[in-house]
C-alpha cells in the first residue's frame, strides 16, 4: 500500500525530472516526463489561457515555446506538493523582463498529467 508521503515523493521526483527537462529546453525529455494523455494549460491568451490535450498537442506547444524564447528560463521561488499535486511559485525570466506565476500539477504512475499555469497581472 502506498502511503501518502511516498505519493507525495514520487510527485515531486516527477515534476523535478520535468523540470529538468524543461531547463534544458529538451521538448524529448519534457514529454517523457508527461503522460501520454497530458494536458496543458498556458497562461495566454488572457483571461484563461489555451489548454492543449494529449501528447501532440502538448509537444506542438512546447516545440514552438523552445524555439520562439531560447532565452526561456523559469527560477522556482517556491515548491511543495502533497499526494499527487504539486504546486509551484516561479520568476519566468526572458532577457528583456520578467513575470511571476505558479503552476499546479498532478502526477500518476511517475507522469506529469496536468500543468495548469497561472500568471500575477
């Protein structure tokens, strides 16, 4: 039986391998820490953001994202999860300016599920 802190661990290990991925700008990695029924919500456009459902939507998004900000680079200015969700506080930096948001997560069987994100102003 699996307890909630070891829910709680592998959620964390799963959003710290998409991270990772996401650091590097490897839409490969990126994807292989998703799962193959992912869903995405970005932030714009304004008021709800667009939401991308399934692995060739979510990695259309993300192949586009690389190549139009290479100079992307989220800092995480806070992080804590419990069970499957995880929530994230961030600085996006991309050389010009900046912008603060947080992302909410939920992770099953080792994946990223869903990356629902949200942005201040």
């Amino acid at each position: 039986m699996t307890t909630i802190e070891d829910q709680t661990a592998a959620t964390l290990a799963a959003v710290a391998r998409f991270s990772e991925a996401f650091d590097r700008h490897d839409v490969d990695g990126v994807m292989a820490a998703m799962s193959l029924d992912c869903v995405f919500e970005n932030t714009g456009p304004a008021p709800d953001g667009e939401r991308y459902e399934g692995v060739e939507a979510v990695r259309g998004f993300w192949d586009h994202f690389f190549r139009t900000n290479p100079q992307a680079r989220f800092e995480t200015e806070e992080q804590f999860a419990a069970g499957d969700r995880c929530v994230v506080r961030w600085r996006y930096n991309w050389g010009t300016g900046h912008v603060r948001g947080i992302d909410i997560f939920r992770v099953r069987d080792g994946l990223v599920a869903e990356k629902l994100c949200y942005v201040k102003g």
